[in-house]
C-alpha cells in the first residue's frame, strides 16, 4: 500500500477528488458558482470541479500538517493581486470556501476540531482527521 506522501499530490488530489463526489456531505453550495476564490482574482472560478478539488486538496494538508485552521488555509490558498501600475502584494484566499469545506467534512466524520494543546491559548487551535478521514485517505491509491 502506498502512502499519501509517495503519490504525486496532483495524482492524488485528482483521485481523492473523484472519490469526494461520491459522499453526499461534499455537496458544492449554490452560491460557489458565482464567488471568487479570493480577493486577488478578477473572475469567479469557472472550473465545474473546483468544489472537490479544492476539498481534497484541504483534507491532504491537513493530513500532511496534522492541525491546521482557516487562517493558514487561506494564506496557502493566497495569490498576487495585480494592482496595475503599483507593485503586486499578496492577497488570502476565501476563508467562506474553506470555512464550509472543513464544515462539510467535520458533517461526514472526517475531522474534528482539536483539543487545546500545550503553549496554544485557549482558542481553537484548527482542525484535524480522525481515524475515518485518515483512513480514508490512506484508501485512495
């Protein structure tokens, strides 16, 4: 059995892609059609398999991370925005894509918010897989 370290991650991301169609909970929202993926784009996003992609690429980070929230999510996700004349700067990407991803995989028992961690203040430190998520994963080959 291979790992999810030893797969090429746009192999992967497209095969765990396809099986992410298949779980009812990974549904695309109505509006996703119609919104960017982040305040450095121009146009809303026009690929009609984004909404799973973009899921399977969320749930191998945090695979590959462990914890991880929203806010680092979306500096990952984060791109230049083209200010014309002015230098570029870097921009996030949209927390609402990645807020109702995790929303929707924490609804299938894929991951769960974690518990505080030692040095961490009491805020919500992220998310992380449980045994189905990393299970799950682990199937994909």
């Amino acid at each position: 059995m291979t790992s999810v370290y030893e797969i090429n991650a746009h192999e992967y991301n497209q095969k765990l892609a396809v099986a992410l169609k298949e779980i009812p909970e990974f549904a695309q929202p109505e509006w996703a059609k119609f919104v960017k993926s982040g305040a450095a784009k121009e146009r809303p996003i026009d690929d009609p398999e984004f909404w799973y992609k973009r899921a399977a690429s969320v749930l191998r980070q945090i695979y590959k991370k462990k914890i991880v929230g929203v806010n680092r999510l979306r500096t990952k996700y984060g791109s230049k925005k083209n200010r014309g004349m002015k230098p570029e700067e870097f921009r996030k990407g949209s927390g609402k894509i990645i807020r109702t991803i995790l929303q929707q995989a924490d609804k299938a028992g894929f991951t769960e918010i974690a518990k505080d961690i030692k040095d961490v203040r009491s805020r919500r430190p992220g998310r992380q897989l449980t045994k189905k998520g990393k299970d799950f994963l682990e199937a994909i080959n």
